[in-house]
C-alpha cells in the first residue's frame, strides 16, 4: 500500500546496522545524492514494514529526508510474510543492488542466502537457494558464490587472516578465490593429516593397552605357577618326609626285632648262668674251670649283644 509518511514515524531497521561498514558511498556520493533528492525528491518510495513501521529498503533516502528536513516521503507498507523474507529485501536493498561492497560481506550475505535465514526465522526458506540462483541474485559468478561458500567454513582466525592478507595486496576477485580455494585445501589436508595422526596414536595406545593386558595376564600366570611350585613343593617334600618315616619304621622294625632277639638270648644266658651257679660246691676244679670258662664266655657275649643294642639305638 502507498502512503505519504512522516518521517519522524520510520524507524531503522535494526539490522540495517549490519551495513554500516560498507564503505562504498563516499562523501562526494553523498553530497551528490542530497543534490539529487533536493532537486527532485525520493521518486523511488521507501519500503516500511507497516506493523513496525521499520525501513526495509530506503534507509539513505530516509536520511536525506531527515537532513533536508523534509517532512514527509513516499512509503509503501508491507507485510513480509515472516522475517526472513524481510532480511533478505533489507539485503537486496543494501548489498545486493551496489557495484563496489566489501567482498567479505557481500560473501557473509550470499551464505545467508544459501541458508534460507533459518538463524533469523527459524524457518525454511523454500525459494531455490542454488549455486546458479544466487549468483544471479546477487550479479556475482558461481566461482565467487563457491568462495563464499568456502570462506565462511573456514575457522575464524583462517578468515581474518585471508582479510588481512585482502587488506594488504589488494588482490582481483579472481585471485581472492584462488587463496580462499587454498586455504581450505590446506585446512582439509591438515585435518587429514590430523585425523591419521589421532587414528596412528590410537593404533599405537591400543597396542600399549593390549601389550599392559598381556603384561598383566603373565603376572597373573607367574603368580599362578609360583602357587603351584609351592604346592609341589610341599607335596615332594610330605612325601620325601613319608619315605623317611617308612624307612625309619623299617629300621625301628628290624632293631625291634634285634632287641627281642637279643632280650630272648639274654634271658638264655642269665638262665643258663643261674643253673651253672647252683651246682653243688663239691664239683672238682676241672669242672669249676670248665664253669668258669662258659660264665665268661656268656659274659663276653652279652656285653657285646649289649654293645650292639646300644649301637642300634644311637642311630636313631
């Protein structure tokens, strides 16, 4: 709808702000639209968003108005169907339509074009948002609309420095494209050179791991095998101790033996001796020598069958 609007009623577009760095309207530019607009006023209209009454495209002619002091201009009121469609006219009006902008926003602008202005609207833009149809949009080739698209995923300090590199050789658009074009070749290789490292230091804490598990496992079955040694161990020597008692039991056995034997000849002998001592006293000296002769020998004997039980029992 078109309306003549105060000028004290329009607001600016609060995201108008965001082209306060273009710098292509010089002083003299300036001078000369004031000129213009004195001379035959704002023929194109100034488009305002009629709830909010913000400037959606016309905000230098609004500014003129205002230092002219003019009191009314031309508006046409609309209703964008939501904000992103409203963005998008503010950008048409401030960036798009100029011939010398600042490359880096122009790119800025044209990946919020690519974007459909979800991050605006939150919703999907549904116009067609190619490669082709943004280059025509904003009278830039394809080439440039893929630098763009490049620039803006490149990491921060990547992009200010490829500004400050711009800032210092000047460079063509077309050479603009070819170091952003570099720049992102360089960031893939890295990240993949980045991605082999992560992945070969994996590998290799993987292998740590694994030889620290196997490490662990040999401890264990170190530790198992000295359990067992100590078991067998013990059993050799509980049966080393079994043998060593047989053996003694044995030998107790055959002593036990001696002893009886030597007990039985023992009590032989005493027998013997007592019967040789009650003969009569009247026995002739060859009978007493005779006597005598196997007392000593019996003596003899038994010290020796004593000797021996001695022996036997020192032993043991």
């Amino acid at each position: 709808m078109y309306r003549e609007v105060n000028v004290s009623d329009l607001l600016e577009h609060p995201e108008n702000r965001r082209f306060d760095n273009i710098v292509d309207e010089s002083k003299q530019h300036w001078k000369a639209f004031i000129k213009s607009i004195e001379k035959h006023g704002i023929i194109e209209p100034v488009v305002i968003n009629e709830n909010t009454m913000e400037i959606i495209s016309g905000h230098q002619r609004w500014m003129a108005a205002k230092e002219l002091g003019i009191d009314k201009i031309p508006c046409i009121l609309t209703l964008p169907e939501d904000d992103g469609e409203e963005l998008q006219r503010l950008i048409a009006a401030n960036v798009m339509r100029r011939v010398q902008v600042d490359p880096f926003i122009m790119m800025e602008y044209i990946s919020m074009q690519r974007e459909g202005f979800d991050s605006i609207s939150g919703k999907s833009n549904q116009s067609d948002q190619s490669t082709v149809a943004v280059a025509k949009q904003t009278n830039k080739s394809t080439t440039f609309v893929g630098a763009a698209d490049r620039f803006v995923s490149l990491p921060e300090e990547e992009q200010e420095r490829i500004k400050k590199w711009y800032s210092d050789n000047q460079p063509t658009q077309r050479e603009l494209e070819i170091e952003i074009a570099q720049a992102q070749k360089d960031i893939v290789l890295a990240n993949t050179k980045a991605s082999n490292y992560e992945k070969e230091v994996k590998k290799r804490t993987d292998k740590i791991e694994e030889l620290e598990k196997k490490g662990k496992d040999k401890a264990e079955e170190i530790r198992t095998l000295k359990q067992e040694k100590k078991i067998l161990n013990k059993k050799i020597k509980e049966g080393e101790l079994q043998y060593q008692v047989k053996m003694l039991d044995a030998r107790f056995s055959d002593i036990s033996k001696e002893s009886v034997s030597l007990a039985s000849a023992i009590a032989i002998f005493l027998k013997t001796f007592d019967k040789l001592s009650g003969k009569d006293a009247d026995m002739s000296g060859i009978e007493t020598h005779i006597i005598d002769g196997k007392l000593n020998q019996l003596v003899h004997e038994i010290s020796e069958l004593k000797t021996r039980f001695d022996i036997k029992l020192l032993e043991e």
